[in-house]
C-alpha cells in the first residue's frame, strides 16, 4: 500500500510539473512589448521549470533515451542540432541561445514524463491547464479590457477591440491553443467523459466560447481541416464515398457563389483585400523571400527574423518579428537543409502515426502544417504555444499502443 501511494504521489507530481510549465508558458500577467528581452518574475518562473525539467531529465536520462534514438524520433535530434549551430551565426546569438535551451527543456521534459504518465494523463493535465487559462481570459475580457483585448487604432485613438487576447498575449495564440484543446477533447473524448461528465463539458464549451472570441480564423480553420483530414485518412468505404461528397459539394460551391462578396463578408474590414493579402502577410511574405535568396543554404540564423526583418518595415509597413509562415520561418533561418530536415520529421511522424492508428497525433500533424501556411510556427524563437503541440504529438507514446512500439528499434549508436 505504502508503494502504491508514493506511485500515486509521483504521478501527481509529474502531471503538475506538467502542468505548471504549459500554464506559464502559455501566459502572461504583464504588459511586454513583444520586442523586449528584460527579466523579470515570469522569466524567472519559466527559467527554473525548464532548468528543473532539464535537470531532471539529465538524471532520469536512462528512462527515455532510448525512446529519442527510434527511427521515428531520431531526425528530431537532427534538427535540433541544426538549430543549435544556426545560434552561432543568429545576429543575437545569446538569446537564440536561450531560445535553443527553452526548446531542449520542454521536449526533454514531455519525454521524460511520459514514462511516469501515460498519453492520456498527460493531455488531460493539459486540457484542464488551458481550460483554466480560458477562464481567466474570459475574465479578464471584460474586467480589463485593455489588457485582454486586442488594441485596433480608432481615429487616430487606440482602444481596446472585440477580439480576446486574454492572458496569452494575443487573440492568434488565444485561438491556437482553444483548437488545440478542442481536438484533444475530440479525439479524447470518451476517457474524458469517464472521468467527469460536467467537467468535460465545461471545458469544452469555455474553450469553444475563447476561440470565438479570439476570432482567430485560422485557427479555426486548421481545426475544422484537419479533424476532418485526420478522420477520412483511416480509410473506409463510406469515408471515400463521403469525401467524395464532400469534394463535389466544395468544387459546386466555389462555381455557385460570388467569391469576392464572400471574401468582403469573412474579413473583418469588410475589404476584400484583407483576404488576398492573409491580412498584410504578403508583404511580409515578398520581403522575406527576397531575404532568403540571399542565403539560401544557410538561412541568417536561429531568431533572425527578430532583429533583421524589422530593418525593412518600410517596405512592409510595420516592424514584423517573423514571417508569419512556418516554411519561409525555417528557410529564413536555416536555409534549405534546415526546412528539408524539418518535412522530412514531420512525414516520419506522420508516416508511424498512421501505421499504428494514432490519430490524435495525424491531427495534430495537419494542425501544424496548415497553420503554417499563416503564422511562424514551432522553431521561430523560444518555447511557446505550437512547441507544446509538436512536443505531444512527437514525445508521447502512440495512442494505446505502447507494446507496439517495441517493433521500432533504437538505432544503433
């Protein structure tokens, strides 16, 4: 009984160190402009978790090293190398340093937890993490308005808008992580609602509530594309039949309606311009590419785009901190072997995913690659909200499957 106790206790342990690294990693209780690099009590907080987990991990290493070197996780170590030597020659390099060692420190700290908590464990500490973070963003919506919402420039005038921000910093990552933990309540559902049916509830709806509000689309685009894509990849007869449907209804839709109308209709100006410009990134998007060709081998760095694209706002119109696309993010900072290392882990992922019926993980895996398409994703500086995503979707066990993961050998050192 003593035993059993203390593995109680080491479990509940872990699921809030978990915890506690998502909930500060993903909030902020301050004003800080997105440029500033100043210390203050949220560093600290952030820098003991991750020197913790890092600690931690580097004692317990024997438990999940071997997990690291299988064939579907080793290009993980391949491209955090890569990145690695991109900080030497980032124009900031201490910062791209530490923005390595945030990296290191989270999916070291996924890895290390998941041989104590099993995949399910881990999400639901994570569900109810961001479900909590909703909450005090809804809150705050309307107790603090200027904090919690995103500003919009009226007359001259900047005043708080209608989207919600909460306490991640802006709506876009307010609705990322409110997807995120809608696809965990999807695919989850049903350990979920055996643990606590009003709780479960709860949360989903708070959580469907903060993505509305955030009027974060593409986000919620991402979500509705890649539930759907993750659901028609487990092939079946009626799926091919109803993606089929599906495919014939789209192709009637766009011959049936006036696209431009709808496009004024979705934007948030009501300028259709604001639609075929993803809302300014194209000149984001040009600039960068001209960048890029420069040094295409090698990119200009890890964190570069903080400091180097800033100097061309003149073209751009406003000082952007990334290109706001995932592909141009990691040519930009590592070239063409850096953006080629990094496909080429998301479709071993992919691949092993599918081969044992994980679809949690091919959902997530879509998320990120369409979301993409639209925002700096992932590898753009420190530890955020889209490393929580890949780090669960690339260190957890497969789903229900961990005998099978006996077949995937560790690679031989």
């Amino acid at each position: 009984m003593p035993t059993l106790n203390k593995q109680i206790l080491l479990k509940r342990a872990v699921a809030v160190f978990v915890a506690a690294n998502v909930f500060f990693l993903l909030s902020t209780f301050r004003f800080r402009e997105y440029t500033s690099t100043a210390i203050d009590w949220q560093i600290l907080v952030k820098l003991f978790l991750w020197f913790s987990g890092f600690g931690i991990g580097v004692l317990l290493y024997r438990r999940w090293v071997g997990t690291v070197l299988r064939v579907d996780n080793i290009l993980l170590i391949i491209m955090l190398t890569q990145i690695l030597a991109a900080c030497f020659y980032a124009p900031h390099m201490t910062y791209a340093l530490a923005s390595f060692f945030s990296l290191i420190s989270i999916f070291m700290t996924l890895f290390w937890a998941s041989r104590f908590l099993n995949e399910e464990e881990i999400l639901y500490s994570v569900f109810l993490t961001i479900t909590l973070i909703c909450i005090i963003s809804i809150i705050a919506y309307y107790t603090h308005p200027v904090f919690a919402r995103m500003g919009e420039w009226v007359e001259g005038e900047h005043v708080p808008g209608n989207r919600l921000s909460g306490v991640t910093g802006n709506p876009n990552s307010m609705g990322l992580m409110a997807a995120f933990t809608l696809i965990i309540a999807t695919h989850y559902w049903k350990p979920f609602w055996i643990r606590n049916p009003p709780i479960y509830i709860i949360c989903v709806a708070l959580n469907l509530i903060a993505l509305l509000m955030s009027n974060s689309r593409s986000s919620l685009a991402a979500m509705i594309v890649s539930l759907a894509a993750a659901y028609f990849t487990n092939v079946t007869p009626h799926r091919i039949l109803a993606a089929s449907i599906l495919v014939c209804l789209t192709i009637a839709f766009f011959f049936l309606v006036d696209i431009e109308a709808l496009m004024e209709m979705v934007s948030r100006s009501g300028n259709a311009e604001e639609i075929t410009t993803a809302t300014g990134r194209t000149y984001i998007w040009e600039t960068a590419i001209r960048l890029i060709e420069q040094r295409p081998l090698t990119g200009w760095g890890y964190t570069s785009t903080k400091e180097i694209l800033p100097l061309h706002a003149y073209e751009i119109g406003h000082p952007p901190q990334s290109t706001h696309n995932l592909y141009l993010q990691m040519l930009f900072a590592m070239g063409v072997p850096g953006l080629a290392v990094f496909l080429a882990m998301f479709f071993v992922k992919f691949y092993y995913a599918i081969k044992f019926h994980d679809f949690f993980k091919v959902t997530i895996l879509f998320f990120l690659l369409l979301h993409g398409f639209t925002e700096s994703t992932i590898f753009v500086g420190m530890a955020g909200s889209t490393t929580i995503m890949f780090g669960l979707a690339y260190c957890l066990d497969y789903r229900n499957d961990q005998q099978r993961e006996q077949r995937l050998k560790p690679l031989p050192a």
